[in-house]
DNA sequence: CTTGACTCCGTATCCCACTACCGGCTGTAC
DNA sequence: GTACAGCCGGTAGTGGGATACGGAGTCAAG
C-alpha cells in the first residue's frame, strides 16, 4: 500500500504518517526503487492504536513504551513483565479517577433541576464525596 | 492566600495559576490595594482537580467545560442535564477503551517468558482479542 | 530602613504534536 | 507524451499548554 492509502484507512494525514515514522512508532517500510514507500496492511491498526491510545491522554513517547514493551538483549522477561505490570498499574489509577468524576458527574444530573446549583456544582459533588 | 501558597499547596507553578486565570479556569480573584491576588483555600482542591482531569486526558477547554456545567440564564435544567449526561457518556467511553488496553496488558503480562514475543506483543494481543 | 523574598504585568520562549508549503520526481490514465 | 494526482524530503508555521524573564512595586523580619 502506499502512504496515502494508509492515511486515509487509518484515517490521519500522509504527514502524521511520516512523522510518526521519524518520531519511531511506525518501523521503516520498505521503499520501492523510487523511494515511495510500500506499506503492508498490518499498519493501519498501528496508527489506529497510537491514535486511540492518545485521545486516552498518552503522550507519544508513553505509546512508544507501549508498543514496544518486549524481551530483547538488553531486557529479560522479569524486566519487561515489571514494566507491563507498571503500566497496568498506571491504567488502572486513570480507570479509578475516571470513575471518581464520572460518579460525580452522575449524582450531578440527577440533582440538576432539584436544587439550585453553584458556580461549580462538579466541585461541590466531588467535594462531599471525599468522606 | 497569596498565589504563592496556592500554588505550592495545588502543586503548580505561580505562572501556571495566573495562566489558568487568564483562560476562565479560575474566577478572578480579589485583590489587596497592593494589587496582589487574594485567593481563598477552595481555589487549591479546583487547580488539583485541574491537574488531575488533565492527566486523563482531556483540554482545558473540556475542562472550563465541566466545571462550569450549571443553569444559567442562557440554559434549562433538561440543557444542562443533556450536557452532562453526554460528558458521562464520553467518560464511559474512555474507561471502556483503557480497559481493552488494560486487559491485553494483563495477557501479555502472563505471556512474558512463555512465548517468544514478536516486535510489537501488545498489538497481536488486542488483534486476536478483536474476535 | 534595609534586605531579600514575593508579587505585579507583559512579553518571549519552550515543548509537543502536528500541519502546511515547497520544488522536484513518479505513476498512470487518456 | 502530456496532464495530473501522488509521493519525496526539508523546512517553516500552528495551537495548546505552559514556563521563563525582566523591571518595578510590596511585604515582613531584623
């Protein structure tokens, strides 16, 4: 595939594309002999992923850690499963906060139109809530 | 409180809280004829909430957003709640797809040592998990 | 009443993640 | 074989979110 067709399924530019690839979350593809470059299909949920993971507030460098995360010379599987297991932990603290304000937002629409709210009625939920 | 103590208790910088004021996440606080910001204890739970959605990965646009969710004159109580409802959906969206990665996290967690892991491990697990 | 930390505001600069533009080459459909 | 879309690499520019800097005024301890 070229580059456009992969922007377009992956849905993101032909430049994201090669920035991507600078920046080391895309590999290398091979290049024809004018130098365009072939990609396989498999990419595309790569970049779909990246993006994904990114609106999910992951910085391009924490997805690259993601991506990469295996066994190599200079890592042994303890290494690599402390670091998934770090990662995991990570998750699961944004999953807890992610609750946290989701529940306060909740109790906030079922109070709105019962009593009158003020300047920042999340804050007041979210305050109550820390008992 | 002076803004420096505000920001040393929320754990920013001075800059960051007079940014934040200039971006309508914080209400303009009062002044002393000196002209220095006189900030009451409230202000240092709103900066760490800030932070801490920030973290999760939304603007701070989506952030004013939220703290200002409330029935004003330009807006009903069924608006408000329509708003809100629709944050709680955007949150359930997000926690939904930080469990995905988090899951193939933990299977590739138990498949470190086992199995030889190809370049990008976490990308074949959510593969095959797409069933 | 001086010294040193703190604050004021304005402007400039930084980092990140793109996005746009450029002149030049390539591929293909007519 | 020429028009035109697509690709190349390189550099510049953008928007978001801070962070730094500078010169002047303020506060509190000694």
């Amino acid at each position: 595939m070229t580059i456009g067709q992969v922007a377009k399924l992956a849905g993101v530019g032909v430049e994201t594309i090669r920035f991507y690839e600078r920046e080391g979350l895309l590999t290398k593809p091979k290049r024809k002999e004018s130098g365009y470059r072939m990609f396989d299909a498999e990419v595309v949920n790569r970049i779909r992923f990246i993006k994904s993971v990114k609106e999910l507030g992951f910085s391009l460098k924490e997805i690259r850690e993601l991506l990469f995360l295996r066994v190599d010379s200079r890592a042994t599987a303890s290494e690599v499963k402390k670091r998934v297991d770090s990662k995991i932990d990570q998750i699961d603290r944004r999953i807890h906060d992610l609750k946290k304000v989701r529940n306060a937002l909740a109790q906030l629409s079922r109070s709105v139109g019962k009593r009158p709210l003020s300047e920042c009625p999340l804050l007041d939920v979210l305050e109550k809530s820390r008992t």
